[in-house]
C-alpha cells in the first residue's frame, strides 16, 4: 500500500486538510504519516487514519526524515509556508534533502500536490 506523509506550516494547515478533504475517496487507499498538529487535525477533520510523529519543531520533519531514508515513504506532501522563517529551517532542509537523496516525491504547493496524487495512486 502507498505510504504518504503529510505535513503543513500553521498558515497552510487549513488549506491541507481541505485538500485532504477533497481528495478524500483517492486518499483512502493510502497510509499516512503525519507531524503532530497537522495529523491530529486530519483525523479529527476527514476519515483518515494517521499516523502522528511529533510536531515539526520537536523533530517531527526528521522522524519522517528518517522513514524516506529506510525507504518506508512513497511521497510527500509538505505545505510549505514561503513567507514566514521557521524556526526549525534546519530541520526542513534536512527532510527536503534526504527526499532529493532518495529521489522520494515531494510536493510543497497545492499544484504540485495534486500531480504528486496522480502520479503514486491508482485510480
């Protein structure tokens, strides 16, 4: 089964959950991994189950860092927020890093979200 971790800035949290909702039917026949907040709101807000690592500040990026590395994730989608600093900054480039490394999908825009759905789930 496809594995998918899902993570958001605060400013974007709530344009991911309602992407997730309006790809719902497609991303059941997912798994997912999720950063803290992000994934607790998705369960509380769509039917998914998720799999919560911590926050990204407390090492969630890295956890699902460590997951691309062994090969456990199929794609990422990661709502980056381009107009604030992070205080984490070190953290994201890491993830974004290990992704290029292990050639691992990474969509940070709802565009690019969409094309990353299409291109590692089945219809």
């Amino acid at each position: 089964m496809t594995r998918l971790a899902l993570i958001a800035h605060d400013e974007k949290k709530d344009d991911l959950i309602e992407f997730a909702q309006a790809h719902e039917d497609q991303l059941l026949e997912a798994e997912f991994i999720a950063t803290g907040t992000t994934g607790g709101r998705l369960q509380a807000e769509t039917s998914l189950s998720v799999e919560c690592k911590e926050s990204g500040p407390l090492g969630g990026d890295l956890q699902i860092g460590g997951e691309v590395a062994e090969g456990l994730v199929d794609g990422i989608i990661f709502l980056r927020d381009p107009l604030r600093a992070q205080p984490h900054e070190p953290d994201i480039s890491a993830l974004m890093r290990i992704c290029d490394v292990h050639d691992t999908p990474l969509a940070t825009n709802l565009a690019s979200a969409e094309c990353l759905l299409k291109g590692v789930l089945t219809d």
